[in-house]
C-alpha cells in the first residue's frame, strides 16, 4: 500500500505516471485507507528511504516522457512489491519539492536531415519510504 498526506491525513493513493498530465508524476487518492498523521508517526516506523528519478533521451518528447516515467514507475512498483504485511509505502515528496519532469531539445542532423532530439529528467527525485508498523 502506498500513503501520501494530505492535510492532517495520510490517505491510500494509487500511482498515476503520465506524461500529458499536468503532474507528470501523480498519485490518486483511492479511497480505500485513511489514518490521521499523528497516529500514524505514533505507530509506525521510517525504515528506510529512497530517491527514485529517471532520465531519458530519444526524438518524441512525448515518448521519451512517458519511458522515463514508465521506469519510475518501475522502481516503485518493486519497492512494492518486497514489503512484508506489516510495511507501507510513504510518499515523502511534499509540495514545495515535488517532482517535475524537465526536458531540453537540441537539432541533430540524421542523413542529412535536422531532427529534434530530446532529453528528459526528472528533477527533484521522488522521495518515499517503507514504514513498518510497531509492535506495541
């Protein structure tokens, strides 16, 4: 299960990588699971932290996007997968450090032709973490 606060609250999100929306790198609220912030940091413990980013190149800003988001995803989706029953997935990315995808185009020439070639990166990385509930 993955968690991400929003206000007072950490809520159940699913993940939503999509490089036409407006927060490339997205969550949405599933609705499934709710628990105030501070019960939460009273019952939990932060195990251990990652910084998971991703870059890419190719000649559809589009595509190459989505292929970077697609290995962010990835890597989330394995984190995932290696938690024990007692272990969540904490979204610690805020606001004021969310990740953004960036990008920079530069004019290659291809058997003589000028081609648009691209270059996407994430910046900052997103930051999650596998909390594990207490015994207590």
């Amino acid at each position: 299960m993955i968690l991400r606060a929003y206000g007072e609250t950490l809520q159940s999100v699913s993940i939503e990588f999509d490089s036409k929306a407006f927060n490339e790198v997205g969550f949405r609220r599933d609705r499934q699971h709710s628990i105030p912030v501070a019960d939460f940091e009273r019952d939990w413990e932060r195990v251990e932290g990652h910084e998971i980013s991703a870059q890419d190149e190719g000649t559809v800003q589009d595509h190459t996007q989505q292929r970077m988001l697609d290995a962010m995803e990835s890597e989330v989706r394995t984190l995932l997968d290696v938690l024990s029953d007692d272990e969540v997935l904490r979204i610690e990315s805020g606001e004021r450090d969310w990740p953004k995808t960036r990008d920079r185009q530069k004019k290659v020439v291809v058997d003589g032709e000028n081609r648009l070639h691209f270059q996407a990166w994430v910046e900052p990385p997103l930051r999650v973490a596998i909390w594990r509930r207490t015994s207590g």
